[in-house]
C-alpha cells in the first residue's frame, strides 16, 4: 500500500483529561493499552504513533513538528502562543462535557472587592501569559507569580488573589474563596500543525479522526427512542417531540401502525416517554447512543 509507512504523531493529554480522552477514542472504536511506564501507547491503528503528553506541552510540540496533531484546551494554546491549526472543538473537561473557565478568585475577608483593587497585588496561577493579558486588558499593574500546583491555598497568607481553573466551583468553596471574575472561557482542542496540515494524506487522517471523536462528544447524554405508533396517534406524537428531532417514520406493512425513531437527550426522556405512552405509543425502547455524525 502506499501509505503504509506513513505514520501520524498524534499527542493525547496526560493528567486530568487522560481518562475522558481514552474513553472517547475507545467509543470512537479504537483499542488503546496504556503502559504502566513511558508515553507511546499502543494503539490497533498502524498509521498512528499516540503519545501520553501534558496537555500545557501539546501546543508547542505540534508547532515545532514533532507531533502532527493533538489534543489540549484551549487555554494552553493560548498560554503557550503556539502557532497551530485548530481542527475542531471537542468540548469535554475532566468530568462531562462541557467548557470549563479560569477564574479570578480571593479570600472573602480580602479587600480586594473589584478587578480594579488589584492594582500592585500578587496574583498566583499556573496560566501566567493568559493572566498577564487580562491584567493589560483592564489597564491593571500587579505581580503574576507561576503556581507549581495547589494554588487554592496561596490566598491570603502567599498571594492576594489566584487565577484558577475551576470546573464545579467545589474545590473553591472548600477554601474558602470568591469568585471576582472569569479570565478565560475553554474548552478542549483538536489541533494539528501547519506542515502536516498542507500533507493530504495526513490532513485526511486528522480530519478522520475528528470526526469519529467530535461523533462520540455529539452523542454523549444522547440516547435514541424507537416505538409503535398507531396511525391516528402520528399528530400527537409530532406535537410532543421537538421541532428540531429528526424523526425516521416508516409504515408497518398491512398494519396501521408506524414505527417511528429519533434521538433525544437523556434528561428528556423521563418526561417524554410517559408522555408517550399516555397517547397511545406502544413498545417504546430506549437504547444508548455511542456516536452521532451530523
């Protein structure tokens, strides 16, 4: 084959995201073994080379070439300045789906009420570059100290106020900190590096590969609802279900009956298929769904 000594350097984030990151390959359908030491994982795609990185690393190792493709937040692309592609955004965080923010926190008993007291203070975060551009954004002078972790417990004894990550708020309230302001709004990162982004045959590939893990992202808190449905019910059915649901109606042959099935979000259904079965729908089965391409 032609390509096959080609291989796609492709870096997954090691840390808190490494667990979502694996469990959605492994929905996308890929086998993956993580070794007990090292950072190349084993993985049953011959044409890519999967490499275990801390995501704060990913952004510049794609930039200077020595890896085609990764994935990190958007917030180390930006705190790095890395120069990359951006392929697709896959929003997951560490614990569900969804964006996470840095915030701007300080003790409660803190004089610092507004962004504006912050005026020659100390400000511990690990995302320095990032801070540091907001502080200039709101004509503000203070000192960026880089935090080695644990930087909820620098105020007020080692800092006057923190730039934190923060994705429920719980380890914030646990210390006792306020919320001044979000800093920066993230989310997870497809990305991939110019050179390879001008190859067609690694283009493709990434572009693959995004695509079956946007797919499993789009389906998570997604299930799918099939059913019987008599024909003078079909009006009450369509008025139930949202406007927007793509609907697969198909007519049971020498019955008045339909069967009809559409995807909807799981908090949905302990509404709707009650619903349902009050108009008349008829063995109504709820089945999980594990990837959804649109």
């Amino acid at each position: 084959m032609e390509n096959s000594n080609k291989k796609l350097r492709f870096g997954v984030p090691k840390g808190s995201l490494q667990e979502s990151t694996l469990n959605i390959f492994k929905q996308a359908g890929f086998d993956i073994d993580v070794p007990e030491r090292g950072y190349l994982l084993k993985i049953d795609d011959p044409e890519i080379e999967l490499f275990l990185i801390r995501p704060q690393e990913i952004p510049k190792y794609i930039e200077r070439n020595k890896l085609d493709g990764g994935i990190s937040g958007k917030d180390w692309i930006l705190e790095t300045k890395a120069r990359v592609v951006e392929v697709c955004d896959l929003k997951y965080a560490k614990q569900e789906i969804k964006e996470v923010r840095w915030v701007l926190a300080v003790h409660p008993n803190s004089r610092i009420k507004t962004i504006q007291d912050l005026e020659g203070k100390i400000i511990s975060t690990e995302l320095v570059n990032v801070t540091k551009t907001y502080l200039k954004k709101h004509k503000i002078k203070a000192r960026v100290e880089f935090s080695f972790g644990a930087t909820e417990v620098k105020p007020p004894l080692f800092a006057d106020a923190i730039v934190d990550l923060i994705e429920t708020g719980k380890s914030l309230r646990a210390h006792n900190l306020e919320i001044l302001d979000t800093v920066l709004v993230s989310s997870t990162k497809l990305i991939a590096n110019s050179k390879s982004w001008k190859d067609n045959w690694r283009k493709e590939k990434i572009q693959d590969l995004a695509l079956l893990l946007q797919g499993v992202v789009s389906g998570v808190g997604e299930v799918n609802l099939i059913m019987h449905v008599p024909e003078e019910k079909l009006k009450l059915v369509f008025k139930l279900l949202s406007k927007s649901t793509t609907v697969d109606v198909r007519k049971v042959v020498g019955m008045d009956y339909f069967d009809i099935s559409f995807n909807c979000r799981v908090i949905e259904t302990r509404d709707l298929i009650p619903n349902l079965k009050k108009i008349g729908c008829e063995d109504i089965v709820e089945y999980p769904t594990s990837l959804i391409v649109k």
